[in-house]
C-alpha cells in the first residue's frame, strides 16, 4: 500500500508496480495529483507540472497491478512487517461511481456555488457534483434556499 497519491506516491506505485507487486494507492483527496497538479510550473527545469505528472496518472490507473483508491483515509494499521491490516475510510461521492464518465453534466447544472477547493477556495466554482463532500453541501443549500426564499420574498 502506498500512502498519498502525490507525484512520489505516484512514482512509488507505478515502481513497485512495475516489480510485479500488487500496489494499493491510497489518497484522502477525490483524485491523485497532489500539490504538484496544482502548480503551473517546476523547480529547477520550469517544466509544467501537469506534462509530467499526466502521462503518469495514465499509466497508473491503466496498471494492471495498480488499484487507485480516492477520497479514502487510513484508519488504523495493525500487525507487523509483511503482515499489515490496514482500515480505511472511504469517503461516500453519492454518485455510482462505476457509472461515472466525468462528463461534469451535473457541473453545469447545479445552481449551488461553492468555494473552490481544488483552488485553494480563491473564486467559487459550481458543486463538483462527482465529489460531493455531504456537510459543505449542507451548509451551501442552506444558504441558496435562505437566498432564494429571501428573493421570492421581495419580489412579492
Ligand atoms: S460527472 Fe456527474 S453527470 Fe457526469 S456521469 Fe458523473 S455524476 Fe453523472
């Protein structure tokens, strides 16, 4: 198992992978990338940051030894090297994900703003639906019905 599915824990996988073992890669956020698919730009050769890590998230998930595990965190771990027992908590999306061809339909149509993780929240962007974080959720349709009560409200 690999913990983070950063541009190391990417590279560690896509290794152990290659070596033939099978390779769990666990990351807590909805995809893997990490800090690096946020950058335009990397140290020291200025190369962007995404023609090096997407050819790898390619190759990850097409490994055939390689299982991609997302918005997922570690629980416990319990036993001994060689011989672990690892809990995760897999976080709910409320999409079937086995259905879902990332086609942000349901992107487009929510009415719902919401600050912009991904972005470090600088601008609101419209609920990824795909990856649906059900308490902000919450909290965001509260606001749009107060809002949308409060308009119908004035109108009248
Ligand atoms: S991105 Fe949204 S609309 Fe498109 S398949 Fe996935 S859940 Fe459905």
């Amino acid at each position: 198992m690999v913990v983070g599915g950063g541009i190391s824990g990417i590279q560690a996988a896509l290794d152990l992978g290659t070596a033939g073992f099978k390779v769990y890669l666990v990351d807590k956020a909805p995809t893997i990338g990490g800090h690096m698919a946020q950058l335009d730009k990397t140290f020291p050769t200025n190369d962007c940051s995404m023609c090096i890590e997407s050819p790898k998230f390619v190759e990850c998930n097409r490994h055939p030894n390689i299982e991609i595990m997302t918005y997922a965190e570690v629980d416990s771990v319990e036993g001994k090297a060689g011989d672990f027992t690892v809990t995760l908590i897999k976080k709910p999306r409320y999409i079937d994900e086995s259905k879902c061809t990332g086609c942000t339909v349901c992107v487009e149509y929510c009415p719902v703003q919401y600050p912009d993780q991904f972005n470090q929240e600088i601008w609101n962007d419209t609920i990824k639906t795909h990856t649906l974080d059900k308490n902000r959720v919450k909290e965001m349709l509260r606001k749009w019905q107060t809002n949308t009560q409060r308009n119908s409200n004035e109108k009248h």
